[in-house]
C-alpha cells in the first residue's frame, strides 16, 4: 500500500517511499533522516562533478565530451517526443500547437514560459471551440 501511494504522489517515487516509510518508524526525525539518507550521497556526487567541471572544464577533451553528451541528450529528447507523438491523434488543432511551440522555441528563440503564455490559451480555445 505504502509503494503504490508514493507512485501516486507527485515527486520521485523513491522519495515518497522512504519519506513515508521513515515516518511510520520513527515520526518526523525518521521522515527527515529518510530523506537525509536519500539525497545526500547524490548531492556529494553533483556537488563533486560541479567541482571537477570548474577545474577540467577549460580542457579541449571536456568540451569535447559534452558537446557529444548534448547530442545524445537532443536525441533521447527528440525518440522520447517522437515515441509520445505517436500515441496522440492526429488532428490539425494539436499540430498547430505542435508548429506553435517550435516556431516560438526553436526559431525565434523565445523564453519557454513566453510560448507557454501563447500556446496554453490558444490550446484551450481550440478545444473549447471544437467541442461547440
């Protein structure tokens, strides 16, 4: 019961989990220590990378390096949209959000919360009008 509710709730799973977890156990100390235990080692971790980028980041290699890292992410971004694109139907309204947000983010190079502030009403305005 308590695995399928930290599903539910919003957030990382696992984090849900021990927050609820430690709670049962030991109240609020054993949810701040479940969390404690939880997001220390990768905050070292990060904090470790941060620190070795300052000091390696200026070398060739490392550039070098994240500048294929950036590919592989655009291409996880790009099968991920694609994948969830096919699920949808195929309808002219969604496409034209579709082409809305790329004009706006991809060639004009405007802020993501600007083209949400476009996109969102005019989204909602379609469907609303279509199911009139």
């Amino acid at each position: 019961e308590t695995l399928a509710l930290g599903q539910i709730l919003p957030g990382p799973n696992l984090m849900n989990l021990g927050a609820m977890v430690g709670h049962r156990f030991a109240g609020y100390p054993g949810t701040l220590a479940a969390l404690f235990g939880l997001m220390s080692l990768p905050f070292c971790i990060i904090i470790a990378i941060g620190m070795a980028y300052r000091e390696y980041g200026g070398l060739a290699l490392v550039q070098k390096a994240l500048g294929g890292m950036s590919a592989v992410a655009f291409g996880l971004i790009i099968g991920t949209g694609l994948k969830l694109a096919l699920g949808l139907p195929r309808h002219w309204r969604a496409m034209s959000l579709v082409l809305t947000g790329f004009v706006g983010i991809g060639l004009m190079r405007w802020p993501l919360l600007h083209v949400l502030a476009i996109a969102g009403p005019l989204g909602v305005w379609l469907a609303w009008r279509e199911r009139r």
